[in-house]
C-alpha cells in the first residue's frame, strides 16, 4: 500500500507507528469537488476545523480560498496561525465565553452563529463594551431527524444545539432591536455522518421558511448556513455524490439572492488520512483471537466511542490461511478496540492501515494511559512532510510541578 507516491512501510521505518498518514492531492481533491459543485450558486465553503485542526490542512484549505467554521476561541487561533482568513470565519457552538467572543470580535470574523437567548445578550454586551458590531445568524434547531448515531445528531429538539424553531422568530425580532448587534443570516445543523438527502433538504426548507419570514418584516438576511454533516463511506455506506447534495440544496435555494454557506469536515477528510499500525502479538485464544497493535483508542477513539467501522487493511499481502481477530490496542480498557472480528492473514510485526481516519482521528486523541500522540506525516507526491512530529513522554510532563 502507498500513500500517493510514498509506500506505507517506508513511512512506518521513516517516522515510526502509529502516525496518522494524509494525502494532499486527496485533502485538495475533496475542496475542488465542493467548489465546482457549487460553481453556479453564490457560496462559502467554510471547513468545519474539529473534524481535523492539522496546521497544514488549514494552510492547504485556506490557499484553496475555503473559510472556517470554528467552535472555540482555540480553533480561531489555529485557523489564524495557518493563514485562513476571518473574514470568512463563523463561530459556532453552544458555550462561547466572553474572552472567546472578544478574541472573534478582534480578529473580525464573518459572523457568529448564536445558538441561545442567552449567548445573544452576552454577545451584544460584549460587543457594546468593544465599540464593535457583531454579524450574526442564529442557529434553528429544525427538529429533523438525520438518521445517523444519537451522539452525533444535533438537529433534533431535545439535542441541545441551536434555538427551537418556534422561538427563533421572536429572538430575531429582540437581536434587531440590539445597537451592536447585525442580522446577517440564519444557519442550521443537524448533525454528522449522514448518507441521505432528504434531512438536508427538509432542514432547508424549514430555515428558508424562517429566512422567508424575516426578509418580509425587513431584516437582511445575507446568507443561509445549512451547516455540514455529508456522510463518507467507512464499510458500505452509500452517501450522496457532492454534486447530487449540491443540486438538491440549489434547488431549494431557487432564485433568493443570498449567499449559501456550507461546514463540511468529515467529508473533505476523512478518506484522506489513515491510521497506520503495526502487530506487537498475536493472541490466539479459544473463543476469541486478539490481534495487538501499538495504536490504541487514544489515537482512534471512534469504534470505542460510537462502536464505529473502520476498515482494517494488510499494508503488505501475506499468503496462508487468514484468522478472525479483534484488533485492540495496548490500553487498560476493555474497550480499547480499533476493529471487531476482521479475518486477516497476518504476524507479528506486520503493517496495518486503519482506513478512514483523516476525521475525528487526531482532533480527538488523547494522552491516557501517558502515551504520547501520534505524529502526523502528508504524503505529497512521492515526498513526505512532518507536519506535527510525535510527542515525547517529556512533552507530557512539561507543564506539571511537583509540591514543595
């Protein structure tokens, strides 16, 4: 197995396992695909920063020309250091603090999407005390169902994102009133990881509904954020082609002259980056056969988290008789797992990739049991670039003291 140009088993004596393995032609691939299907409708792509914060696939999107949906004062600081540009940046997420709002009202990002009465109160505050006005949208909470895994759908009233629908109109009425406060558009989000077009067309429909609403009592509405959530193929999923979900939300949009804005992650990553492994032992047992390898769920907490698929690949063929094992990590957790019951023919030292890793691999590592993260190589071609280079057990210890 290669990444572009580059075997898999050069990397893994190069840098060592586990390190999380992308592709730029693949990460730039998956922008193009976006851009061009939405060539003929007024849009923003804005690349959803928690599915993958690697300062070099911020740098790569932001070259591209994409904006940035960020959830924290923290994402913001990432997407500045890697060149991406605030002015085409939207602050979403349930919890803004005040310094998180004073450091986007700073910066002069796009807009931020309020997602409380509460949080439009403290922004129009902040933004009083700040000389600033502050562009926002609020973001609908649709109640549609997305038909994905519950901890990963947003959309639905007992979710707790976004302001429901039936309250939404009167918000939009009190943020009109407020001196530092802009209405610029309205925005939904109704979850992650779904492989059908009809919730995103319903979502639609129902925040146009409102955007239709607010335009006839007079309040601009410039834009309309339908949020991110298209699905990847992780075993046999069959998610819409970009270019039918682009259609589908064109057509709805009809001839309203405002901009749509989108927040892919998932789908702009995920099959762009692996988790590559390697076999420590192999455990035969009688009822189960466990294969261990030195990454673990705090490299991929997916499968352990949401019981997700990955698919497990061989970076070498081997020949003989292919044995079902689970394919665990060295943590302390019966639930350290990356992959159920696969049928491989493989030995100890071997090469695995775990497929489908560029999303929610790294952004939701972890340190436990004091393992350091894993480093993260780009494929180029037939290069290869470090771009962030394995802790160290002292980078872990770094920031402790110890008591006088």
């Amino acid at each position: 197995m290669h990444a572009e140009g580059v075997p898999l088993s050069r990397i893994a004596r190069q840098f060592g396992t586990p390190c999380f393995v992308y592709s730029r032609a693949a990460l730039s691939a998956s922008y193009r695909s976006y851009d061009a299907a939405f060539a003929g409708t007024d849009h923003l792509i804005c690349y959803a920063v928690k599915a993958n914060p690697a300062l070099a696939i911020l740098n790569l999107y932001a070259r591209l020309g994409s904006g940035f949906d960020i959830v924290s004062g923290g994402e913001l600081a990432q997407v500045l250091a890697a060149g991406g540009d605030a002015r085409k940046t939207v602050f979403s997420g349930v919890g803004k603090t005040e310094e998180e709002m004073r450091q986007a009202l700073a910066a002069g990002i796009l807009c931020f999407n309020v997602e409380s009465g509460s949080e439009l109160e403290r922004l129009a505050r902040i933004a009083a005390a700040a000389g600033k006005t502050a562009s926002i949208s609020v973001r609908v909470n649709p109640d549609i169902d997305p038909r994905t895994h519950p901890y990963i759908a947003t959309g639905l009233k007992e979710n707790k994102f976004g302001v429901p629908y039936e309250e939404a109109l009167a918000l939009y009425r009190h943020a009109r009133t407020l001196p530092h406060i802009a209405i610029a558009g309205v925005g939904c989000h109704i979850g992650s990881q779904i492989t059908e077009l009809s919730p995103f067309v319903a979502a639609l429909e129902r925040t146009l509904e409102l955007a239709d609403r607010l335009r006839a009592e007079g309040m601009a509405v410039a834009h309309i954020d339908v949020g991110g959530g298209l699905g990847i193929r992780y075993r046999d999923e069959s998610p819409p082609a970009i270019a039918d979900y682009a259609r589908a939300l064109a057509g709805c949009m009809g001839p309203r002259a405002v901009k749509l804005m989108l927040e892919p992650g998932r789908s702009l990553v995920g099959n762009a980056g692996i988790l590559l492994t390697r076999v420590e032992y192999l455990k035969h047992g009688a009822g189960r056969n466990f294969a261990v390898v030195d990454a673990a769920m705090n490299d991929l907490i997916r499968p352990a988290l949401y019981d997700a698929f990955h698919e497990v690949l061989p970076v070498a063929r081997r020949t003989g008789d292919a044995v079902t094992y689970d394919i665990v990590g060295p943590v302390c957790e019966t639930g350290d797992f990356l992959a159920g019951e696969r049928k491989l023919a493989i030995a100890e030292g071997d090469l695995l990739a775990v497929m489908s890793a560029g999303a929610y691999g790294m952004s939701m590592s972890s340190n436990y049991n004091s393992r350091p993260r894993a480093a993260e190589i780009m494929a180029d071609g037939t290069v290869t670039h470090v771009t962030r280079a394995r802790e160290s057990i002292a980078d872990l210890m770094a920031r402790e003291r110890m008591l006088p």
